[in-house]
C-alpha cells in the first residue's frame, strides 16, 4: 500500500521559489494564474497487512518529515499499484 | 575546558572550528563521531557547519536522529555551552535546542561572501570580549539561512535578548529581524549562520571571530 | 531483456559501429588479437576502451610533444593525477578534466559530475582535495536559455563542491558565440599529500581481491565515453540521455573512508582507481595491465540499482562515486569495516589471477575471456591527416588592425562591461570557497592561493584558456595560454611547478581541427619547457562541434606554483598612497583576439605577433625574487582589455587611485593584449632595489595616490575616472544581464 505524503510551507510563510515561478509562468503569457506554491511529496510503500497505516504516516511526518515551525502536510492513499 | 567538535556524515567545517579552537586558541578539544553514545568529560560541545547527511529532507533534519544528540540535548540542558554554526545552527533548529527554523535563502542560491552583523547581544558566554552593538564582518556560506519564526517566537526572542547577532547592512537571506545567531532562553546555547572559525587567523585576512571562542573559553576558565 | 546478438551477427550487422568502434578496428580485433569473432560483451568492452576519451588513440602521437619530467615531478600522466615535490615529504597533485559533452546537455548534472569525478582522481591518489577551480566558456549571455545554462552549469559546480568542503578558490569564465552549442566544463582539483601515501592505480599478486566500493550501478551514462568522442548534431538526440546523476554526499563518505584507509591502513591496500570514464571495464583493466596481473570478476557480485541488467550495462555503467580497490589477500574484511562505519558498500567482486587474461562471469557464464593488454595497449594509434586552415594564411597577408580610439574613458568602460571582463562574483559567490579555513586569496584575485597548514608554504592555482588567441594561430596562442598561467602564479609571489590541461577541440577527423591540435600543443610544449612547468596530468576533449560547427580551438591550462613563505604572498589590488607603479614587459600593437576587437569588430581576426618566452621568463624569475625579498607591495597581471582594464582591476575594492603618465603609449595601447606584462606597485623605500633588479623590464609610471581616482595621461589625450563609477559598471554587467528578460 502505498501513501503520498505532501509537505508544503504553511499559508503564512513566504516562498520565494513559488514567487519566481509564478513571474515566469507570467512571462510565458498566462497572467491568469494568480499564485504558486512549491512543495515535495513522498511516495511511502508500506508493506501488504500493515496495520494501522494512518498512525504510522502520521507519525513519520511529524518526527521526520516536516518542520512544524514553517511547513504543514497533508497525504493521500493512493491506489494499490497494479 | 574540554570541547567535543561533533562530526556527522558529511560535516565539513569540523576541521576549521577544531583548528580555531585547537591551534589559534590552544584549547583541549576533540572530534566525536556522531555515533558516540556519551560526551561524560566534555564541558562544552561545537556543532560545525557542512552538509550533515547531504542535507537531504530539510538542512539538519536527519543529523537530529545521530546517536551523539541525545549527549548533545542532555549538555544544553545542563547548562554547558553548545555553539553551532552554519549547519549546526540548523541542526539545533531541528532538534530543538533553538526556537524557529531556517529556510532557504530568498536568492534561491548558495552564498559565500563576508557581511558586516551587529553584535546585538555581548551579555551572551559567547560575545562578552565584543562591546556593545559593535559592528563586525563574519563571512557566511550557506544555502539555507533564512532565519523564520512565527510571530510570537520572534517577539519572545527580542524581548529575552535572545538575538544575538543581527545583519547589520544588507539581509543577505530573507531571515526575519536579520537575524543571524540567536540563543536559547538560558543563553548557554548558540546558533548562528555566519563562521567565526573562519576569521580567526590575520593570514586569512579576518579576525572578527576570534574574540568569540576566547569569550567562551575565559567563561570556562572561570567556571572552572 | 532480449537475447544479445551472436559474434556472427555482430559480425554482419555490424553493431559497433554506432559505438564508435571502425570496421578495421573490429576485423584488427578479431583477426590479430583474439584470432576469434568478440562476442556482444566483448565487442562493447573494446568499444568503450578503445575510444578516443579512454585511449587517446588520436591525440597520443601530439601527446608525446609535451615535457613531463623535471626534478620537481614525482608523477606524470597516466596515473589518476599527476603529483610534484613540494619539499618537506609533501607533494601536491592535481589534474583537470573536461565535462563538455555531458554539460552541454544537462548543465547541472553535467558540471556537478564533472567536479566529483576530478576529486575522485586526486583522492584516488592518497592526496587529500585542497581546493578546486573551474574554466567555463559559454555563448553570450544574450538568450535565456544558455542564460540558465550558466545558472545551471555554476549552481552544480556549486553545490556538488560546497557539499564536498572542497573550496572552489579559482578559474574563469570567458563567453563566445562559438561555444553556444557546445559549452565548455573543465574542473581542476588540487590535493595535498604525504609522499609516503602516494598510490597508485595497479592490481597484481594473485589470489588479492578486487573490491568494489561505493554507490550501486545503475544504467547511467552508458557509453559516456564514446559519447564523448562524437560530436553533437541535433539527430542523436537519443545519446543526449546518457548523462549521470551526482551524491555528493556520497562522495564526501568515499572520500573519507578511502583516505581513511590509505593513510592508516596502507599495507592493506595495492591500489586504488576511480571508476571514471567507460566505469568498471576501464578501472579493472587499466589497473591489471598496470600490474601485468590477470584478474577475473564475477559481475553477479557487483552492487546494483537496477534488475536484470546484462553484463554489458554493469561494466561499462558510469554511475558516479564508486572506487576500485585492489586488497592484499586476508584483509577484506578489514577493509569492509572502515567502509561499514560510513554506510557504504564494500564487496569483493573478483581475484587477481595468474596470467594476463581478462575474465568475466556473469548469470553462471563466461561472458569476456581476452588478454587485458587487448583492451588498454593494442589499440591502433590513429595517424591523423592535418592541414594550416585556409583563414591563417589569409590573415597574414592582410594588413593589421590598427583601432582608433576616440574616448579612452568611454572604451574602458564599455570593456568593463564586456562578460568576459566584467566582474563574477554574482556566480563565485555561489561556490564556498573558504571552507577548511586555508583561503589566502579566493576568486576575484590573479590566482587563487592556499597556505599549507602547519608550514609557512602557500600553493598559488589558475586556470587558463583563451581560445580567441589559439584560433588566430594556434601555435602562438598556445604560447599565450601558458604565460597567462605563469604571470598569473608570478603575480602572487609563487614559483610555477608544473601544469595540468584540457585540449578543447572540435572533430580531429577534420584536417585543419587537427593541426590547430597540433601546432597548439607545439606551441604550449615549447612554453612548458621554458618556464620549467612540465605537463603532469590532464585530459582531451574532441569533438567539440555542434551541427558541424566547432568551438575555437581552447587549450586550458591548469597550473600550480609553489610560496616559500606564505608571509610574502602578494595581493593583486593596490596597497598604500604613495607605492610607485611599475608596467613591467613591453606593450606592443597586440590587437588580434582582444576584447577591444571583439567590442569594436564584433569579431576577431589578424595574425598574432609573437611573444619572446625566454624574455617573459627571465624578467618574471626576477620579479619574483622581489617579491621575496619584499620589495613588491601588489602584483596584478595584464589579460583581457590589457593595461587600462588591469589599472582598473588594481584599485577595485579599495579607497586609493593612481596618477600615471603613459605618454610612450597611445590610446589603443592602453588596451593591447601583449602577454607576459604585470602592473606592480613598489613601496617608495625599495624602489632604488626593485629598479636596479629589474632594468628596462619594468618601467616606473607614476604612482599610487589617495583619490579614488584613475588618472593617466597618453599619447595626445588623458584618462580621468573616478574609480568608484568604473566599479559600478564592471561589477553590474553580469547581474544585469541575468536579470534581463529578453
């Protein structure tokens, strides 16, 4: 099973990268986007049977993962890879 | 005062603290591997700048789970000296032993030059041969120095004289108030980006950084 | 996977002649050295081995010109890096090697790879890396995308060195329409060491191991040496895949572990080599026929990234951070314990053998069994067709340029604006280059400059390449490159030791590619044996071309020079109010190849005049002795944009000025690019020494004052600029280029 863990900076936390992104996707010509948000995720197999997947992510991106003082994360259960 | 220079998997700049320390400053110090288990002896540990486990995840993140840091936690919160630089500020961000955390910088980019700082600060064990507000040039080398704390951490910081260096001209990486080095609320831990192990030595062409291992070894001096 | 082809297939369709291997290379192989068809294996190994970026086998003959010994040298070429005597059972080694190709491609990676493979070889060596430099030739900055190539190329320069805490303490960067499709990456690495740890790349004693450390292989940069030695065009857009991926932090382990070992564990140990170009086959092999030993390798055991990956991918892989070790019977588990401690494989893959064959197993089968001599010694030198290209002759019959120059302020301005002049600190401060606490002098001055810790010695390093000079004659041009690298090291108060390069060149099967090769590397030969600097180590880079179009010819030399006493190390900017000037060298009408051509032409052209060496030589030896007695306050040497240019330069970053009278010079004089001049300046008290020294090679100008002015009078006109406005434009141009837009 496998769980897609993304960790962005929190609303309030300036990113510049984000910023420089956002002003060359202007100067491709699509002044319609009106922000970016860069952020990293990570594809987390856990074994068949694990038990308890949920509190184990939780727990991986709270002492790993993230830095609570500037980022925040969210994740998702992907589907079992064929 | 016997000081331990920590080296983790891809430290870099443990050779220069522990030359500052050892051949300008004739201190006893020592290299301990981040395997160790125990720092029993040791008065006061240095964390050295580089790229501790390739910086990969978040600059200092993993160096936190290293077998030494469990010694380092328990000698800060004994009240011995601990002092970082560079990327041991980071890492003393990550394990906890300073408030905030360091971003990258906002150019996106590694920079590598000397950049004048205020001493905010001189009260500290570290700063006590600089005077008041003086105004010195330390160089910096880093990718991720952008100092950031919610606004709240940032008010405890200035109100407890907690920062202790500042930017004092141009803010070379973002980092809020220009924060350069702060300590913790006791005062006997202290991160900073800049690297006074590396003006030391007049052949080098600096010695603004001097005056800040020999205000922790006289403390040590004293304390002893 | 799918069934590799039979010998007889191999044989009909002629497979390995998109390997780069020829039909008459092939029928050599099999009908003379192995009186046999190669299998699929086989076949590649040779391929691989006997490319031109393994072999040499076009270059070696022109090779053969350069001096490689003197009294000083303890290793020449051949070995990873070349090593000299620096006194006191120390020795410094160093070596350049290009990255064109792969960065041309993926700029980041390429340059990143570049620098780690460079470290390897020196610490390969039993020398710890001391310092690094760069020389990086690109297209003008007047495009985005090869904007972001240059971003790209110095961040992984930068990241991969910063990671390494190696300082990156010097080079250049130099831009040229002609190097647009095909950029130019050549890292130097220096490194220090105790003779006594000197190693080398060899394998012998039978039943010793061969040990395979460091990251897994994986299918990256497959044929990366033959890659190298093809030229670009944009159909073979496919090979533009083989381009590897970095760990510096990897390597910062190898490193330590490897030297780890070295230094404490020499007994252990028969030798060691990078897995570098063309990956395990070249170390293996290059280290066997060194040690005229066997060796049989079981490719099962090889540490691997990847599934199923046939033995033709493990050998000729070229994952990055990865050694070869050859290790004294009984001791690899010794060996094994060293690199568990930093978390790195350890395996032994194979045995030294009685014999001389080269024996592979793979899956249970023996997929290679040929004499090792076959794949490094037999290949066929290839004797190269060349020719004086067309545009030399006529150059010469032509009258030389003579330029006008109306506003000599207005031009040095305009040249401090030039990229290849104006300021790089918007891409050397991207590089650490003071970690390990030893920095003398860092990027910006004439040469970088290392103290020798726990000594009073000082290592000065530059690199230099001026291809605009060895496209107008090749021969002179390769003269320049060294005595731009000499008056450099003279600059800072070092003696010249030896050189390392990398010959930058386009496609060699092109006649007049080839003697531009040739007759450039007579010119260098010669140079070298003048000023004593033979050549201990480097590389070739052929095929320089994209869409049939070549880079200037651009020979770079990587030299290193001794300080006696790091106390006497001269800086390059001006001291104190009141120094007397010197120009030291004779100014000539050199205006071919300058950058006052480039500015006022758009382009270059003319014949070059040429440089007397043996005069360069003496007056430089004199002006050292000087500088060691003290009687030199700053030293800066005169390149690009010539004397006004490095009048400049001298004052950047201080509060002084200069108060000079040039009447023997005209305006265009002020920015001749005659080699072999420095602009010194003289505390007043040791002048009646430094002139007595000196003679006629140094002539007294005018003085050091404390205006922050730049002021000179010429031949019919005078120069007055206030130096701070002058730094503004040479320290804004590259920022502001970046910045554009367009």
């Amino acid at each position: 099973m496998q769980v897609r863990i993304f960790v962005t900076y929190k609303q309030s936390v300036f990113d510049p990268q984000g910023e420089t992104i956002k002003d060359a996707i202007h100067t491709l010509g699509h002044q319609e986007v009106e922000a970016v948000k860069v952020g990293k995720f990570f594809d987390v197999t856990f074994a068949p049977g694990t038990k308890d997947v949920e509190a184990a992510v939780k727990e991986i991106a709270d002492q790993l993962l993230v830095n609570f003082n500037m980022e925040t994360y969210t994740y998702q259960v992907m589907e079992d890879a064929e | 005062m016997k000081i331990a220079v920590i080296v983790f998997p891809g430290s870099n700049c443990d050779l220069d603290i522990y030359e500052a320390l050892h051949t300008v400053c004739q201190a006893d110090v020592e290299y301990v591997p981040h395997k160790a288990t125990s720092l029993a002896g040791f008065d006061a540990v240095m964390i050295p700048g580089g790229f501790s486990y390739g910086d990969y995840l978040r600059a200092g993140a993993i160096a936190r789970f290293a077998p030494v840091m469990k010694e380092v936690i328990r000698l800060a919160k004994e009240g011995k000296p601990v002092f970082g630089t560079c990327n041991g500020f980071q890492i003393l961000t990550e394990a906890g032993l300073l408030p905030g955390a360091l971003k990258r910088n906002d150019s996106q980019q590694f920079v590598c030059k000397t950049v004048p700082l205020e001493v905010v600060n001189n009260q500290t064990i570290f700063t006590k041969q600089y005077e008041a507000h003086e105004r010195i040039n330390l160089p910096i080398a880093h990718a991720d120095g952008s100092y950031y704390a919610d606004q709240a951490t940032l008010d405890a910081l200035e109100a407890n004289h907690q920062v202790v260096f500042r930017y004092a001209e141009e803010n070379p990486n973002g980092s809020l108030n220009n924060i350069a080095g702060i300590t913790n609320q006791a005062g006997n831990v202290l991160g900073m980006m800049p690297h006074p192990e590396r003006a030391v030595e007049a052949i080098l062409g600096n010695t603004d950084g001097l005056r800040l291992f020999k205000s922790l070894l006289t403390y040590g001096t004293v304390k002893a | 996977m799918k069934a590799a082809m039979t010998p007889e297939e191999i044989k009909a369709q002629k497979p390995y002649l998109d390997w780069s291997l020829s039909e008459r290379e092939y029928n050599y192989i099999s009908e003379k050295l192995l009186g046999r068809l190669p299998n699929y294996t086989e076949t590649g190994l040779y391929s691989a081995m006997w490319s031109e970026h393994c072999s040499y086998k076009k270059s070696k003959p022109v090779l053969r010109l350069f001096p490689n010994k003197n009294a000083r040298v303890l290793q020449g070429p051949g070995e990873g890096a070349g090593v000299v005597d620096i006194d006191d059972g120390q020795a410094v080694v160093f070596k350049a090697e290009s990255h064109n190709h792969p960065s041309t491609v993926e700029p980041y990676q390429g340059a990143a790879t570049g620098v780690g493979g460079i470290l390897r070889d020196i610490f390969s060596m039993g020398a710890r890396p001391i310092a690094s430099l760069d020389s990086l030739h690109f297209g003008e900055l007047d495009n985005p995308t090869m904007r972001m190539k240059v971003q790209n190329t110095v961040k992984g320069i930068g990241d991969y060195g910063n990671c390494m805490g190696i300082p990156t303490v010097a080079g250049e960067t130099t831009f040229d329409p002609c190097y647009s499709g095909n950029l130019l990456v050549n890292a130097m690495s220096v490194g220090l060491m105790n003779q006594k740890d000197l190693q080398k790349g060899t394998a012998n004693g039978i039943g010793n191991a061969v040990m395979y450390v460091g990251a897994k292989t994986g299918r990256d940069g497959i044929h990366g040496a033959t890659f190298a030695s093809a030229d670009f065009s944009d159909e073979n857009a496919t090979q533009r895949s083989a381009v590897q991926v970095g760990d510096p932090f990897m390597e910062k382990l190898l490193m330590e572990a490897c030297l780890e070992l070295i230094e404490k564990h020499p007994d252990w140990l028969v030798g060691i080599q990078d897995m570098g170009a063309a990956g395990i086959v070249s170390s293996s092999a290059e280290m066997a026929s060194e040690g005229q030993a066997g060796m049989d390798l079981d490719l099962d055991l090889v540490p691997q990234r990847e599934p199923n990956m046939s033995a033709y991918e493990i050998m000729l892989s070229e994952s990055q951070e990865r050694m070869l070790l050859c290790v004294v019977k009984g001791h690899e588990a010794d060996v094994k314990k060293i690199f568990d401690f930093y978390d790195l494989e350890a395996v032994t893959i194979g045995r030294i053998t009685a014999g001389h064959n080269y024996v592979l197993h793979h899956d249970g089968q023996v997929v290679c069994d040929i004499p090792v001599s076959t794949l490094t010694d037999d290949v066929l030198e290839e004797a190269s067709e060349e020719r004086e290209p067309a545009r030399l002759q006529a150059a010469k019959a032509q009258p030389a340029w003579q330029p006008t120059i109306l506003n000599a302020e207005a031009t040095l301005r305009q040249l401090l604006a030039q990229s290849t002049i104006a300021d790089k600190s918007a891409f050397y401060q991207q590089y650490d280059s003071q970690v390990r606490t030893s920095t003398v002098f860092g990027p910006g001055s004439d040469a970088g400059v290392i103290r020798v810790r726990g000594t009073k010695k000082g290592l000065a390093m530059t690199t230099d390449g001026n291809g605009r000079f060895v496209y107008l004659d090749p021969e002179i041009g390769g003269k320049l490159a060294l005595t731009e690298a000499v008056t450099n090291i003279i600059a800072t108060g070092a003696q010249p030791l030896a050189i390392t390069d990398c010959l930058n060149y386009g496609d060699p099967n092109d006649p007049e590619i080839f003697w531009e090769l040739h007759h450039s590397v007579m010119g260098m030969a010669e140079a070298c044996r003048v000023y004593d600097t033979p050549v201990i180590s480097g590389n070739v880079s052929l095929y320089n071309e994209n869409n049939g179009q070549a880079i200037h010819p651009t020979p770079m030399v990587g030299m290193v020079g001794l300080i006696k006493d790091i106390n006497h190390v001269i800086p390059s900017f001006a001291q104190n109010a009141g120094d007397q000037v010197y120009l030291v060298g004779q100014t000539g009408n050199d205006f071919a190849g300058s950058e006052l051509q480039k500015l006022m032409l758009g382009d270059i052209s003319g014949a070059l005049n040429d440089i007397d060496l043996t005069q360069v030589q003496a007056y430089s030896q004199r002006l050292l002795r000087e500088m060691q007695a003290g009687h030199v306050a700053s030293a800066h040497d005169l390149a690009e944009g010539g004397l006004a240019v490095g009048l400049a330069e001298t004052l950047f970053n201080t509060d002084l000025g200069m108060n000079l009278d040039l009447t023997h010079l005209t305006a265009a004089q002020l920015f001749a690019e005659t080699g072999g001049r420095f602009i010194v300046t003289v505390p007043a008290e040791a002048t009646p020494d430094f002139e007595a020294a000196m003679g006629s090679d140094a002539q007294k100008v005018g003085e050091v004052t404390a205006s922050h002015w730049l002021q000179a009078r010429y031949q019919g006109g005078e120069l007055n600029a206030a130096v701070a406005e002058l730094q503004t434009v040479w320290k804004e141009a590259i920022p502001c280029q970046l910045k554009s837009k367009a």
